[in-house]
C-alpha cells in the first residue's frame, strides 16, 4: 500500500466529494492518510474525519502563516487523541515577508518563536514533528539542530536545500510529492539520489501541487501513484518497493 502522509483532507474542497476521493485512492492502493495540522479553523473537521473513516489519521500545529494566531492552549484539547501522530505543520516561510526591514524582523521574531515552541511541545509529548520549509532552510536547520529531540519528523514538500540532508542523521525523513514530476523540478531532481531511501516519504500536499501531467486540477491522494512511479524511475527500484519501502518508512515514523 502508499500512505499519503501529507493531505489537507479537512480542505473545504473536499466537502461534497470526500467519499469519491478515498474510494479513488483505494482503488489505487493508497490506503493511510494523514491530515497535517495546518489550519486551527479546520482541525475539529480533521478529527471528524478520523473518527469517520479508520485509515485517516491527523497532527496539531499551526503553519507558520497562521504563527500569530497560534493558541496552544486549544491544540492541546487534541494533542492525546488516539489518531493524533504528530505535531504540525509548523516551520517557517520567508515567501511572503512585508517589505519594511523592522516588519519584516518581526514577522520572522513571530514565527520563530511559534516554531520553537512547537518543537519543544513535539519533544515533551515524544511525537514526530510535520515541518514547513520555505526560502528559511539556513533558520530551520538552525532551529531544528539546537531544539528537536529523538523522535524526528518529516520535512514537508523536500525543498531541495542539500544541507537539510544532515538532518537524516536526527532522525528527519523527507516528503516527496507532485513537484518531483514538474519539469523545472532539476534541483530536486539532482539531490533526490541523495536522500536516504529509509528516508523517503510520499506526500500530496493536496488539494495543492498536484502532480504532472494534471496541474490545474486540484489535487487529491490517488495521485501518489504517479509521484511513486517518478520515485521508481530515479531510484533505480521498482514501484513495489518504492511503495513497500515508503510506507515502512511512514510506519516507523508515525508509529500507526
């Protein structure tokens, strides 16, 4: 089977065809999915989904575009649920910094912190950590060196920065998803063949970055297959086991 170890099922596009888009991964093999806790405003959703259907599983945590709205104190009203694997999404994002320097000083104070934070919570609750990286790999490798524990995580959507890659060594797996198949995909491309296979995990990021050869489409679990297929390809290994090995990966990650 694939786990798809990164999918915002609790996404308002997946309201009205929720039902259609698991049977579709079923019907692919795609069999676990875990919903990152990105968005305070949809967690309780998440946690209905997973109390729906068995092979959902969920994280708490606040994307650090969320950092000023983070309240730990009603994360926490989730955090020891059975079907909770992990803390985040959380990290940092510099994409979309203000334009004044003090601003922006601040913005990065901000979302720090948050970040922190939820390291720290990740190490006392012994859970993995869901980390968003984006243009701050040199403050997140930072960060994560100086604070997470035995108990890891996962880089989210793998942006490619080859110095992550020490960051195998404390127990950090790497998310692979649609951009592997993009065409200006090079740079992920290129270090792929360097990532540790006993670190390798699928992902979807859906209903965002969906895979070639359907952007434009919102995207959705099912297609894990062809991000595993592009795995297979630059691996040198067959799709079963770059499935058999993804999902002993997740496995051992998020103890489910």
């Amino acid at each position: 089977m694939i786990v798809d170890t990164h999918c915002h099922l609790d996404d308002e596009r997946y309201i009205d065809d929720i039902e259609k888009v698991l049977q579709n991964a079923k019907e692919k093999g795609v069999e676990k999915f875990i919903i990152p806790g990105a968005d305070p405003k949809t967690l309780q959703r998440a946690v209905n989904l997973c109390e729906q259907y068995d092979s959902i599983y969920f994280s708490v945590g606040v994307h650090p575009y969320d950092a000023e709205n983070y309240d730990k104190s009603y994360l926490e009203k989730f955090i020891h649920h059975p079907k909770c694997v992990a803390i985040g999404e959380c990290g940092l994002d510099y994409f979309r910094l203000p334009d004044e320097e003090e601003a922006i000083a601040q913005e990065k104070a901000i979302q720090k912190e948050i970040f922190v934070d939820q390291i720290l919570w990740a190490k006392e609750m012994k859970k993995p950590l869901i980390v968003h990286v984006r243009e701050s790999s040199a403050d997140c490798l930072e960060l994560l060196d100086k604070y997470a524990g035995v108990e890891g995580g996962v880089l989210h959507c793998y942006n490619a920065d080859e110095s992550l890659l020490k960051l195998a060594k404390k127990n950090f797996y790497y998310g692979i998803g649609g951009v592997l198949t993009f065409k200006n995909a090079k740079k992920l491309i290129n270090i792929y063949p360097k990532i540790p296979q006993d670190k390798l995990l699928i992902e979807t990021d859906a209903p965002y970055l969906t895979p070639h050869p359907h952007r434009g489409e919102r995207n959705e679990p099912s297609y894990t297959t062809i991000v595993a297929e592009k795995m297979a390809t630059l691996s040198g290994l067959t799709y079963l086991e770059i499935e058999t090995l993804s999902t002993k990966n997740a496995q051992r990650l998020f103890t489910f």
